[in-house]
C-alpha cells in the first residue's frame, strides 16, 4: 500500500457519489453511511453528500442531472468543495448554498432515516489517514 491506512485506502467518495446518482435515476430513496459522510437521494432524483461532523453538504444530483462535485486527494486525507451547510432539527433537514443563500428543505420518512445515519456518522470516528491502525 502507499502509506494509507486500510480504512483510507477502502474508502472512495467519488465511487460512493456515482453509486448515489445512480440510485436517484432510478427513483430510489436510499441511504449510505460511510464515515463521517452521508450519501442520500430522493425518489425526486435529487442526491446529496453531507459531512456529518462539520455539517457541510454537496448536492451531486438535481432533477435526475449530475451536478459537478469537486473532490480531489492527498496521502491522507480527501478535499471536497463544498457548497452548502446544512442544520437538521427535528423532523426537517435543510440544506442551505453558501453562495445564494437558497434553502432546500427535507421533511419525512427519508429525513427520519437520515437522523440515524447522521447520529451514526458523527460517532464513527471519521476515517485515519496513515499509521498504525
């Protein structure tokens, strides 16, 4: 291996976001958590990426099109652009774009679902860079 660690070398966000578009152009509402990071979409065809632990989100898909996400790597870590932060407060996610201040806002069995998985992410740890595992 190069210096990761197992855990870092598995993981690929860029694998996890085409596997989430995929999802919403089939319509699907799923759920993925991995980390830190939470990949979800909507029957609407519409996917997201959010970071669990700074509360920063990505949209990847609007209306069944990509939208671009940027994400690059070093050794050790992954660098994402993220465009959007978001706040989760009872049974209503929303995700807010840094630029424009638009909002979107999420409401039910789907916003559920992903309050287990951001409790789920935020307690995982994140994912260690190199070094004895």
């Amino acid at each position: 291996m190069n210096g990761r660690s197992a855990e870092f070398a598995r993981f690929d966000p860029r694998r996890e976001v085409d596997y989430i578009r995929n999802c919403a152009r089939e319509g699907a509402a799923k759920v993925v958590t991995l980390g830190p990071f939470v990949f979800f979409c909507t029957p609407a065809g519409d996917a997201w990426v959010l970071d669990a632990e700074d509360r920063f989100a990505a949209c990847v898909m609007r209306d069944f099109a990509e939208v671009p996400f940027e994400i690059g790597e070093t050794e050790t870590q992954w660098r994402v652009t993220w465009p959007a932060t978001f706040t989760h407060k009872g049974q209503t996610l929303t995700i807010t774009t840094t630029a424009t201040g638009e909002e979107t806002k999420m409401r039910g069995a789907l916003v559920r679902e992903l309050d287990r998985s951001l409790r789920l992410a935020r307690n995982s740890g994140g994912l260690r860079g190199p070094g004895p595992a």
